[in-house]
C-alpha cells in the first residue's frame, strides 16, 4: 500500500472522528447513546449461531483472527464488523454481546445486546432453511432482553435505554442469495419484484413492532451490491469475472422500495427516526475502485481459493488462505474483510448524524 492510499484510508476514519466530534455536545467519555441494538443477518451477527443447530457457523479459525483477541467469536470476519466499528464511534467501550451468549447478563446488558443470526433474513423461510433465528423470533428475544432490563433498572430508566438505543436492522441478503436465486420454488412462483414486495412487508411489520416496543432510533442497512460479492460472481456469473449485473439490479430495485417504504413508515410512526444507511455505493466503490481506498484485491476474497467460501468451507485446513487481509476487500465469498468494514462503517457514521441528534 502506498502512502498516499494510507493517507486515504486514514482521512475515512478522520471523517468519522470530525462526526463523532461535531455531534457530540457532552464530551463526558458517556456513549452518545444509552445502547446499540442489533438485528439481521451474517453481516452483524456476534456470535449467536454458535448456540443453534445450523451449519453456517463462524466460530472456528481462520475468522478472528485479526479481531482484538485473536480468536474465532462467530463473526463471519477476520476481525470486526462495521458495527464494531460504529460501537467504537458512539463511544461504547465494549460491543453489544450475543444475545444467546454466557456475556449477555447483567450489567453488560444495559449498553445493549446484538440478535442478529447469520442465515436470517426478512423472509421468514431463509432463516428456517438454516435453523438461524428469524427476525420475528429476534424481536421475542429483545422483548425479553427488555423485561430482564426492567428488572435491573426499573420502568422509568429501562424505557429511557429503549428509546433513546440506536436499533440497527441488517437483512435481505441472505434472502436474495442463500434463498431465492437457489430456491426453484421461490423462483417460479415470485419474479424479484414480487418477491421485494414480501420482504417489504415483512420489513414494514418489524419496523412498527419495534415502534411498539418503545424503539425510536432505528437505523436499516440497504442491500450491498449482491452481484458483485466473491461467491455470487462464482455462482451466477457464468464463467465472467465481473458482478453480476442482473443481482446488481435486484438489489437497487430492493433498495429504492426500501427507501421509499421507510419514507412512508416514519411518516406514520411520530417521534420515530428512521435513517436507511446505504451500504451499497460505498461498497461498489471498494470493489470497482479498490486502489482508490488503498485495497488492492476485491474479486478474491481472502480465505481459501477467495471464489466461494464460507463457513464450514473457510477454515483452517482451507488451501490459499491469504497471510494478511488488510489489502483485501472480501475475507470470504460473502463477506467484508475487517480492513473494508472500516471503511463502511466510516460511511455509515457520516450518513447517520441525524439518528444521533
Ligand atoms: C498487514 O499489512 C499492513 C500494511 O500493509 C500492516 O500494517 C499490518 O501490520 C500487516 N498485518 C499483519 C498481521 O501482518
């Protein structure tokens, strides 16, 4: 890596500090706020399919390997995710534990707590394909996660912690490709707008059953560029080495109604703040421009042959395996190296001010 891309690399995270500084009236060392709530899918799960039956695991090297304790957690990363990251930017000291995990009790808890599930997603079905938690059973889960708050604190606190916790949701990627693009009974029945619409109500009814629950910070990831991960390249490009424009196009047809649906739930929900953070963009440039942001890698990712694996495929017996991740955008077929997590989450800070005012 060059200097001059260092110095790039280092002006995102300069970027996120300046926000960080700009937004922060109280300059106390306190969190800017109470709690960070998590939901979704691989791309935020800490951990919790650990304790479930399913195959998509991520708790074995080589993930975590570059994470502050060198070893596996259950992120599907060699280090940590852009969650970690944003935690760091609101000022927490620790991130929000796996709600299935032995670190979800007590005190820990009143910063917050991370349900997400890799294999999740809006659509009921993806999620019991893989024996992952769906987000309907997450949300039980937060509402549990909820009474156990209001035992510790009382009523009055506890609902002060819950409107005032940022709720981040990340979900539909699995749907798309771990569901509907390998699923002939989905495919035949739904065209992908039809089936954008299913995943739009499921989205909608999460977002007011959240409201419900006293939830008035959420913030929603859009969909990456599904067409351009490692994996899906492999799968459904055809023998091409370039992203899939077809995916490409599903996952901006899903954004633009995600966006619009948004517009119309917070206009239906008062006092809720609802921001939809886009993750597609920022990651379409690391992929298409990766010198740009000092990467020099973005096709293969870097565990194993870096064409398809992940989970039980990337492991420690896995041949090719990279020696140092930080110039790769992808550390397996699905998913961001830490090094580009960094970067996505410096874009999500910058496009989440208003979450936060
Ligand atoms: C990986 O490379 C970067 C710079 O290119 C360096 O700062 C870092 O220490 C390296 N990491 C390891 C684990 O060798």
């Amino acid at each position: 890596m060059t200097k001059e891309k260092r110095k790039m690399r280092v002006s995102s995270k300069f970027l996120a500090t300046l926000v960080l500084v700009l937004v922060s009236s109280v300059a106390n060392g306190d969190p800017l706020v109470p709690a960070l709530i998590i939901f979704g899918d691989s791309i935020v799960d800490v951990g919790n399919n650990n304790n479930l039956n399913t195959l998509i695991k991520a708790n074995f090297p080589p993930y975590g390997r570059d994470f502050v304790t060198h070893r596996p957690t259950g992120r599907f990363c060699n280090g940590k995710l852009a969650t970690d990251f944003a935690a760091e930017y609101l000022g927490f000291t620790s991130y929000p534990p796996a709600y299935l995990s032995q670190d979800a009790r007590g005190d820990a808890l009143l910063t917050g707590a991370n349900f997400a599930s890799a294999a999740s997603g809006l659509y009921g079905g993806t999620a019991n394909l893989y024996r992952a938690i769906t987000l309907t059973q997450q949300l039980n889960y937060y509402k549990e996660y909820q009474t156990k708050v209001v035992k510790m604190v009382g009523k009055a606190k506890a609902n002060d912690i819950f409107s005032g916790a940022i709720h981040l949701l990340s979900a539909g990627s699995s749907d798309y490709i771990q569901n509907y693009y390998i699923n002939p009974l989905l495919r035949t029945i739904y065209t992908p707008d039809q089936f954008s619409d299913i995943l739009m109500r499921s989205y909608s009814t999460f977002i007011q059953n959240l409201y419900g629950v006293g939830a008035r910070r959420i913030g929603v990831t859009t969909l990456p560029p599904t067409g351009c991960l490692p994996a899906a390249i492999t799968l459904f490009g055809g023998g091409s080495n370039q992203c899939v424009a077809r995916l490409n196009q599903d996952a901006k047809a899903f954004n633009n109604k995600l966006n619009s649906i948004s517009l119309s739930v917070q206009d239906k929900l008062p006092g809720l703040k609802l921001v939809v953070f886009d993750i597609y963009q920022p990651l379409l440039d690391l992929v298409t421009k990766p010198s740009d942001n000092g990467f020099f890698e973005s096709r293969r990712a870097c565990c194993g042959t870096g064409t398809l694996e992940t989970s039980l495929l990337c492991n420690a017996r896995a041949l090719g395996t990279c020696s140092n991740a930080t110039s790769y955008v992808f550390w397996d077929g699905f998913h961001p190296s830490e090094a580009a997590n960094e970067v996505i989450a410096g874009n999500l800070l910058a496009q989440g001010v208003g979450l936060i005012s």
